[in-house]
C-alpha cells in the first residue's frame, strides 16, 4: 500500500490533490491541482549491517511491531544529513549499546515495513564491533550472537530485507559471488540455533 494512500490535501497550500500524470512524466503523481506541486511516492531509506564479532553475527530480537518477537538486523531510516555509514553508527548504538565500522557494502534490497507499511530501500553492509557495552536498547527484546551455519530460519527473520541480506553475506562468504548483490533469498529451513543473549 502506497504511504500518500488517503492524501487528499496539498501539504502546501491545502489545496485539492489529483492523480495525474504530469507533464514530462510517465506515471501517475498526485498533483496539487492549486499550486501545481507534485508528490512523488518513493521509498524510505534506511540501513542495516550484518556485525560481526569473534566470527558470529549479531541478531536483534525486536519488541516493537512490525514482527514483534522476530530476528532482524540492526539498523533503521536515515535522518536528513547523514550517510548510510553514520546511520548505522547511531542506530546501532541506540538498539545495541555497541560501537561498529563498516567494512563492505552487500547490496541494496527493496521492502515494505510490515504488512502494508511504508516502502523501503535498504541499503546492507558488513560490520565489525569496534567497542561499546552490549546493552538492548527499547525497542530491542534481545541481542543474539550466531554462527554463520546455524542463523535463524526464514519464517524467524523479521523483513524480507533481512533474509535478503544475510543470503548475500552467506553467498559471498562460501564464493559464490564477488561483488554486491541487488537481490537473493536464503533456502528456508535451517536449523535454528538461539545463539548467545546478550
């Protein structure tokens, strides 16, 4: 479901807004039909890595909804300003208490946050802990420390990017591909190890 679902006023000058294609254009956009702005329905950016410490990867478990309960990659949306690279910095120690770098980026993987929530472009990294004090933030019930060859299975995972972006670290791991991917999904089924609370 579109996140201008139900928009029927301009932001701007309150006037009526219409779904109309507009000039240059090939989709529909909705339209202020008095001061002409256009509002373009494009997915929010957000960040999240796969941390790794002593060679297993940090899970969160989440206690808020969407998927309240479930595995999920550390991370969230990009505030006006930042990077890809400061946000997980920020929301890493937010929801972790944990101090991270970068090490590589593993691919870009489109996503809705929750049954008919809002469109995500999920920008996936790889990172490392460089220091902090492992402590769950609010919205996280639990942080998890797994073995590569023993993460959650699928239907315990969180979001779609989350499968998408372990499934590409794991491809990349055993070889099978060199370079960032765009999109791949991890053979459900594996056996579930719960790991190391933290």
């Amino acid at each position: 479901m579109s996140r201008l679902e139900g928009w029927k006023w301009c932001p701007r000058c309150k006037g009526c807004l219409c779904e109309t294609v507009p000039e240059g254009d090939e989709k529909e956009r909705l339209v202020c039909s008095e001061c002409g702005l256009v509002i373009y329905d494009n997915p929010a950016p957000c960040a999240c890595a796969v941390v790794l410490r002593d060679g297993k990867v940090m899970l969160t478990r989440r206690a808020v909804e969407p998927s309240a309960g479930l595995w999920d990659l550390p991370g969230g949306y990009i505030e006006v300003g930042e990077t890809p690279e400061q946000t997980l910095e920020r929301e890493i120690l937010e929801e972790t208490g944990l101090r991270v770098r970068t090490v590589r980026l593993l691919g870009f993987f489109i996503d809705t946050y929750g049954d008919g929530g809002t469109d995500t472009l999920n920008i996936s990294y790889e990172a490392e802990v460089t220091g902090g004090t492992e402590k769950p933030g609010s919205d996280v019930e639990a942080i998890g420390w797994f073995e590569p060859a023993s993460l959650p299975p699928d239907d315990e995972l969180a979001f779609r990017n989350t499968r998408e972006a372990l499934a590409a670290w794991l491809a990349e791991r055993s070889g099978k591909t060199g370079s960032a991917a765009g999109s791949a999904s991890r053979d459900s089924g594996t056996e579930s190890d719960q790991g190391e609370s933290g």
